[in-house]
C-alpha cells in the first residue's frame, strides 16, 4: 500500500537558510531512494519560515528505511534549537 506523507516544518527566521540547506540536501538524497515515488519541498508564500513536503512512498517499510537515512537524522538533530516547533506529519492514503 502506498503511503502519502505530508509534513510541515516551521524553523526560526533566524535558522531558515541554515534549514534550508538541510532541507534541500534531503531531497536530493531522498530522490535516489527505491521506495520514494516523490518528494516535493515548497515553501510558505505567506510565511517563508514555513517549508511543507509532499510525499508519496511505495510502502511503509520504504518509509521506515528512509527514517533511518543519515540525512534524515541529521535533520532530526535540528528540531529543538532551530525550528519553532515540532515538525507536524500527516500519513494518509488515497480514499
């Protein structure tokens, strides 16, 4: 079953360029993954702080391996300091 991920992530104005470069290094590393169909990073018009990617997997073991990626911890270890909160994810499915 596939698996449709959405995620937002609001960073700190002071940090965005810095996560934007994370941010931007996931997806070019993510696009070479097997499982991955598509990983799309927009940011917010409104609010440039705000970064939403659109996700789509062949599975949830495609997505658990991703999780596990270098790329992907690194991010993690930039919650706290420079984002404003907790990433805020969305697993859905076509209905």
């Amino acid at each position: 079953m596939k698996i449709y991920l959405t995620a937002i992530i609001k960073t700190k104005e002071e940090h965005r360029t810095e996560v934007l470069e994370v941010l931007q290094n996931m997806v070019k590393e993510t696009q070479k993954e097997e499982a991955n169909e598509l990983y799309a990073l927009h940011q917010g018009i409104e609010d440039k702080n705000q970064f939403v990617f659109y996700e789509i997997w062949k599975s949830e073991e495609g997505l658990a391996l991703h999780n596990q990626q270098s790329y992907i911890q690194a991010f993690g270890g930039l919650a706290d300091e420079k984002l404003q909160e907790k990433p805020q994810i969305y697993l859905t499915e076509i209905i």
